[in-house]
C-alpha cells in the first residue's frame, strides 16, 4: 500500500486527494475513507526517504503514545494507578496488538485509538465541569477519528454507557445532537471521496450490531492469543474464556 504509492505520497501537491479519495486511490474498487492514515504516510516521506525501518519506528511511536493516553485516561477515571498501570502494561505487551504495530497499515488502528482516547478524555472533562474548551475538543478528537478509521462511529455508544451507568449530566444531550453535525460532515466528504463505490451504511451498522459476539473472541484471544492474524477470516467464537475474562475483569476494574 505505502510502497506501491511512493510517488503518490513523496508528492505534497497531492495533500487535497487524500481527502477527496478513497484511502487506496481511485485504482482499488475499496470503499475506505481514512485520509489521518494517508497524511501520516505523506508527512513521513517528507521528513525522511520512504525506508521500511522508518516506517516501523513510526508506528512503535504511535503505540508508545496510545498507551500513554490509555494510562492518563484510567488515572482520570479515578483508578488507582497499579490497576492503571497493570492495565495499560498488558495493552503495550499483549501480542493481539502486534499486527498493528508491525504491520505498516496497520497504525490506523493505533491512531483510531489514540483520537478515541483523547475524545473520550475530554467528553470525561465536560461531564464533570462544563466548558466550552473541552466540548470543542471532544468533538474536534470525535471528528478526527471517524477520519482515521470508520469504526470511530461507535463514539457515542461509548459515551452513552457513559453517561448512563456512570456519570449523569444535562449537557450529554447537547453533546449528543452536536455528534450528528460531526458524522454527517464524515458522511459527505467521504461520499464525495468513494464516488461511485457502493457502500450501504445500514449494513454497516447492522453489521456492528450482529457481530457484537466477536467481543467474546477477541476477549478469548487475550487469555490465548493463538492464531491471530491481520486479515479477518471466518472464526466458531468460543464464549467460556471471553465470559471468564469479563466477569475477572468486572471485579478487578470495579
């Protein structure tokens, strides 16, 4: 993907496509919009010469910060910091994520992490002392991550169960009408970037719905994390391991 595109890239004149092109060019009949992903490759060949190491640091950097922000996040949400700590430990070490790491294309899943984390942050700042900074900047993150990745959509579930089991206030339903504004700018412009490319969002979003039994797989692969692979494939989802981990985690956590 990166390599095959060096000119594409190392080619600054070319900035306005990545927002205005599906993430693998016009070529690939592949509906993604992920210009965050695209800009990174463009900024790196710009500082240095397209190399594999380069790319490689880069992406272990990412995974550096993205553990950060988890731990910063947990130390906000009032955990005590060895559970913090142990947490954020297990996210930095735990082969699950090494696809995203050592896999070039695969830092969009680390910088979808990384905005989610820093909106998520912000979305905790606003709960707990209304401001106009911290409103600005949740939605700002919120907006960034639906343009790393599509799978930023499921934001405001998150702060949703947020909102309901953990913290109540008036103004999550000003931050919930402002999400629609943010989706529907994503929606356009990535309308306009896949052009023609058949896209059906109601499957999409169905599809989120009825594969929410992989949270049972992928809790399965963090007790064993065997077979694992970049490429999604067809799995038989085992639920005794990831049901175990959830209740040992439920009691840790709370």
């Amino acid at each position: 993907m990166v390599f095959d595109r060096e000119d594409f890239f190392c080619d600054a004149s070319n900035i306005n496509k990545i927002f205005s092109e599906p993430a693998f060019g016009k070529k690939l009949d592949i509906p993604y919009y992920r210009p965050i992903l695209n800009l990174t490759f463009m900024i790196e060949c710009h500082i240095r010469k397209i190399l594999p190491i380069n790319y490689h640091l880069f992406n272990i950097l990412l995974h550096i910060t993205s553990a950060y922000f988890l731990f910063s996040l947990l130390l906000k949400m009032k955990y005590e910091y060895n559970k913090a700590f142990l947490f954020t430990l297990l996210f930095s070490l735990h082969p699950m994520l090494t696809q995203s790491v050592a896999w070039i294309p695969g830092r969009g899943e680390t910088i979808l992490t990384i905005f989610i984390l820093l909106s998520f942050a912000e979305f905790i700042n606003l709960m707990e002392r209304p401001n106009y900074k911290s409103f600005c900047l949740h939605l700002l993150f919120f907006l960034l991550s639906l343009f790393s990745k599509e799978n930023a959509v499921v934001m405001p579930l998150i702060t949703a169960f947020y909102f309901y089991f953990i913290k109540k206030d008036k103004i999550f339903y000003k931050v919930l009408i402002s999400y629609i504004p943010i989706i529907l700018i994503w929606h356009y412009m990535r309308l306009y970037a896949i052009g023609g490319n058949d896209f059906n969002y109601f499957k999409m979003f169905t599809g989120i719905f009825s594969n929410f039994k992989m949270i049972f797989y992928y809790l399965e692969k963090i007790i064993l994390p065997l077979n694992l692979s970049a490429y999604p494939y067809k799995v038989k989802v085992n639920y005794i391991p990831g049901l175990v981990l959830m209740v040992l985690s439920f009691f840790i956590l709370f």
